[in-house]
C-alpha cells in the first residue's frame, strides 16, 4: 500500500482515501488540512424553517469555515425583523437573544455551526379599555377605606 499523496495523486475524496488503503486518522488528518475533500461538509445545507422573509428559505451551502458568521448574520436578520416589528405595531423588543449550535462533522471532524435560533419578546403598548376601567374602580374603593368617619 503506498500512501503517498504527491503531486500524481488521485486521491480527492475522503472515499478515495478509504479504498485506497488509508486509515480513517489519515484520512482525517488529509480532510482537515484541505489534502482531500469531505462530502459531507461539501454537501451541507442549510436552511431556514421560520415563516419570516429571510435568507435561506431555499437550501443553500455554507462552507465549514464561514458557518458561524454566516448562520449569526441570518440569526440577526431574525432579531432585526422583531425591531421592525415592534416599531410598526407600537411595540418594544425587551428581550432579544441568539444561540448558535455546533457540531462535528462525522467524517472530517470538523467543528461548524450547524444552526441557530433567535429568541425575542416584545412588549405592545396597548391600553387595554378592560383593565383601565378596573383600575379606576379599583382607585376609587381604595380611597374610600382610608377616611376616618369616627366622632
């Protein structure tokens, strides 16, 4: 077995590597170092499953190597979308917050960001007619228990 990968090398793929008698360290060690190309990172898509007008709603790829500023960059249109939001509806964001997940490729090991998820609260500032009312009842009977009508 010759495991030689010089300039006449044939070997492109992780899948190559392996009928080719190369141990799966090896061949670890050649896909991360960007001697062989991993098909799984090279296949990866990603994709949005929000019902928002934002990127990737059509499945797209994502180098390892740019996934976490490229999933954080979708992750902000999210939150930037609950500001427009709030600001249409009389509202305010009080809470807005990313998470970005990792994983590990299976077959390179490499570390990417494999998704992300927003979280955001908004507050309306709504008067709601119900409550106003109960509040004024509610002020007026409070007043009443603190007069003193003792001679």
């Amino acid at each position: 077995m010759v495991n030689n990968l010089g300039a006449g090398c044939s070997v492109q793929t992780a899948s190559q590597a392996k009928n080719a008698g190369y141990s799966p360290a090896q061949i670890q060690q050649m896909t991360r170092s960007g001697k062989l190309t991993c098909e799984t990172c090279k296949n990866r898509k990603y994709q949005d499953g929000s019902d928002e007008m934002v990127s990737f709603k059509a499945p797209g790829h994502i180098s390892p190597q740019a996934s976490a500023a490229a999933v954080m960059s979708h992750e902000q249109e999210h939150v930037s979308n609950a500001y427009d939001e709030a600001n249409r509806k009389g509202g305010e964001v009080v809470q807005a917050s990313v998470r970005l997940q990792n994983a590990v490729c299976p077959e390179c090991g490499r570390t990417y960001v494999a998704g992300g998820e927003t979280t955001t609260q908004i507050k309306y500032n709504e008067e709601n007619p119900y409550a106003k009312g109960f509040k004024t009842a509610d002020s007026s009977v409070v007043a009443g228990r603190s007069m003193d009508l003792g001679i």
